[in-house]
C-alpha cells in the first residue's frame, strides 16, 4: 500500500467528521487509515515513534535524530554522533525504539548495544525485547522473537537476527555487528573524578573490542553527554572513528 497524500488524508479525516455515525462507509474509512499509519511507521522513525510512545511530545531536535536514524537504518549514513545533555530523549531514541524499528524493518540483522555498565546496557534489551514482543509493535513488523529467546541482554529474531547487550570493558568476542550503538560510556560519576585515564581506557575497549565487531557496510551510534575532551566522541573523532 502506498502512502496517501496530504490531500488525501485531510478528504477522509473531513469524511469522519461530516458522515453520520452509522454511515457504512466509516469502518472502511477508520481501516484506510489505520493502514496507512502502519505504513508510515514502517518507513518513518518518528511515526513509530508517536505510535509507540503515547506520551511522547516532540521538539525539533526529535526531528533531526529521527532523520539521521533513518539515514542510518538505509545504510546512507556509516556514523553518527548525537552530543546532547541529559534529559533530551537521547537514550529513548537511540537504544529503546531505533532497535525496535530498525529490527523490524531488517529482522535478520544484528544489533551490539553497548552502555557504561552491563546492567544498564541489559535494560535496554529487556526493554526493546519487550516492546517487540508487543501486540502494538507486531501490528505493524511481522518480527517475533525466537522461541527460545528468554535473557533480556542476548536475544534473537525469528528471522535469525540477534540483540547483543554489554557493558563498557565487557567482551564481544565471536559477535559481528550491522548496527553497533554505544549509550553514554562514561557515567557522570566517573566524569565527575577528573581522571583522564578514565576516558583513555574507554577508547581502548572501544578500539579493540566493538569497534572491531562491525560487518562489511555496518553502522556505529555513539550518543552520549559531552563531559569533558576526552570524552569517546573526541577522541574518536580526532582517531578517526
């Protein structure tokens, strides 16, 4: 099914309001747009987002993550940064519902969510694994989770692709990556020490370890607060991510 047009959402939402309330045409009306949502949340990040997030209210820098998400996801962008302060919806984006969309888009790919510690990174796959087992989410992607994927931090699709959650330091041996997504890798506590030697071992797990993991073509995510210039997004950057 095509998208409709502008036009063509505005005649039938009017039709709603106009018709009467037992005119025959109404259920038919209420089925082309609930298809059509589901077929803007397949292809916008941001709609999926709206149908999932009920309270979610959106600003314009929503907007310009949603788009490079998409970007991401079509494989038209290799890397992005995303450099924002605390409460701007970063982790939500990038490690709870860009997962869940982009797995149901490419089901047989393979995500490494990595975050300052394994706990938190796990949380994030229980909270994207649930999501995806929901009836909401399997009304719009036909992916379901294997039959015997229980453990909140590795599991896989039903079409073979796999979710793979560590913490900073953690080991990824023997995992390969199409999406690596690295969530705040320094906590504000560390960041509050002073220590460089804090920021320098990062980058050397992130060297050696998941930045290794990624396939041919894959992409990597590294959002995070911006604590200090040797945090990883500098020093990624000035290493050549």
């Amino acid at each position: 099914m095509s998208l409709l047009t502008t036009a063509e959402l505005q005649r039938y939402r009017g039709l709603l309001d106009t018709l009467p309330k037992d005119s025959p045409e109404i259920p038919k009306i209420k089925v082309i747009l609930q298809e059509d949502q589901k077929e803007r949340c397949k292809e916008h990040f941001l709609s999926f987002v709206n149908c999932m997030w009920a309270a979610f209210i959106p600003g314009k820098h929503h907007k310009d993550m949603a788009d490079a998400f998409e970007r991401v996801a079509n494989g038209t962008l290799k890397r992005l940064i995303i450099n924002m302060p605390p409460r701007h919806t970063k982790s939500e984006f990038a490690s709870y519902l860009f997962p869940a969309w982009f797995l149901g888009k490419y089901p047989q790919k393979k995500i490494i969510q990595t975050a300052h510690t394994a706990e938190l990174a796990v949380g994030f796959g229980r909270k994207v694994r649930n999501l995806v087992n929901m009836q909401e989410y399997q009304d719009i992607f036909p992916t379901k989770l294997s039959s015997d994927s229980k453990a909140a931090g590795r599991w896989n699709t039903d079409k073979g692709g796999d979710y793979f959650a560590i913490g900073v330091g953690g080991a990824v041996t023997g995992k390969g990556a199409d999406v690596l997504i690295i969530d705040d890798p320094h906590s504000e506590q560390e960041a509050m020490q002073g220590n460089p030697e804090v920021y320098d071992r990062v980058y050397e797990w992130y060297s050696s370890g998941p930045r290794q993991r990624l396939q041919q073509g894959g992409q990597m995510v590294i959002e995070t607060t911006r604590w200090c210039k040797r945090e990883l997004t500098s020093q990624s950057i000035l290493k050549s991510i």
